[in-house]
C-alpha cells in the first residue's frame, strides 16, 4: 500500500523541525493513508540529502502516495531542482501538497503557483548570499579580520582538552575530526601533540 512522504528539512544543526511539525502533524492526523516521516538537517541548495534520498527511491519503487511539506521551500532552494522536482512527482502520478503555500499539484493552478514559488525560493537565498557578500566587505573595509587569533598567539587550553586531545589521538581518530570535536584549531591540535605530557 503506498503511504504519504511527510518531509521536514532544516538547514543546520543548531536549528529544528519543531516550528514545522504541529502544522505537519494535524494534517497527518487527518488522512487515511499511512503516512511516514522524513527529515533532513541539510542545505537546500543540493538534493542529495539522505532523508530527501530514502522519499526519492521509494517514489521510484512506487511506494509513494503524496509528498507533503511545510513550505516548498523546505524541499529546496534552487528553481532549476525544484521544478525538475516537481515534473518528475507529475510524471510519477505523485501529489505535492505544502501546508503553507496552500500548494496542491494536483491542479493546474497548483502547479503554477509551485514553479513561482521556486523561483522566490531561489531569489531568496541569491539575495541572503548577496547580503552575507556585501557585509563581508563592509567588514573587511573596517579591519575586520577572519580566521581565529592574532598571528603568534595561541588559545589557551584546559586540562581537559589537553588530555581529550591525546586520548583521541591514541585511539586512532584523524587531527580534523578531534579538532571538530574539541572546537579547537587543527595548528593548536598539532602543538599539543607535538609537547610532551
């Protein structure tokens, strides 16, 4: 039996899907069908996401009634994949509804307003990375500078870290995931590691 494709997306870790799921939920909770949920912590600028990738292939197999989303924009950023997106759930006879848009690609106007609202989700993040370019510069032309401390100057480290360092090391763990993990500068990783305990 196919289901419904319940997909949320965010672009980073430090956001959730919260805001999306009651909306979400309540449709959920009235339909019929069986539905299943995806999700995503991604940038919407790719589709190769691996939520995204699971709704794909089990559209491919059949298995898929409807996708459903908060917002088209939660699907992705860039008009070229978002309307290749949308003729292909055409041409696979699967709906797309986003609760927000008040979208339905089951109709003519339905599909209308969905290649409009790619093209606003792409004018969007052209516009917030135009933004981002503009600030950067206005920054620079101030002193303002990127890249952690002054030149010479070291971080000063706890004995924790310290010893989170060499433990990860000696467990076999690479310098850029232990910098990851630590928050801490590979060059300051690799000072530690070259001082004896």
């Amino acid at each position: 039996m196919k289901h419904v494709a319940i997909y949320c997306r965010v672009s980073t870790n430090q956001q959730d899907t919260k805001s999306q799921e009651p909306d979400l939920k309540r449709w959920a909770d009235s339909q019929d069908q069986p539905v299943k949920w995806y999700s995503d912590k991604a940038s919407g600028l790719t589709m190769e996401r691996p939520g995204w990738q699971q709704i794909e292939a089990a559209v491919r197999k059949g298995q898929v009634a409807a996708v459903v989303v908060w917002r088209v924009d939660r699907l992705g950023r860039t008009a070229k994949g978002l309307t290749a997106l949308f003729a292909e759930l055409r041409e696979r006879r699967v709906n797309l509804i986003s609760l927000k848009d008040g979208l339905d690609l089951a109709t003519p106007a339905g599909r209308l307003m969905a290649n409009v609202l790619a093209s606003v989700a792409q004018f969007e993040t052209e516009t917030r990375a135009e933004r981002v370019l503009a600030g950067q510069a206005i920054a620079r032309r101030k002193g303002k500078r990127w890249g952690g401390s002054k030149p010479g100057v070291r971080k000063q480290l706890t004995e924790v870290q310290v010893r989170t360092i060499r433990r990860m090391k000696a467990e076999g763990e690479t310098i850029t995931d232990i910098a990851r993990a630590v928050k801490i500068s590979r060059p300051t990783i690799y000072a530690v590691l070259r001082n004896p305990a």
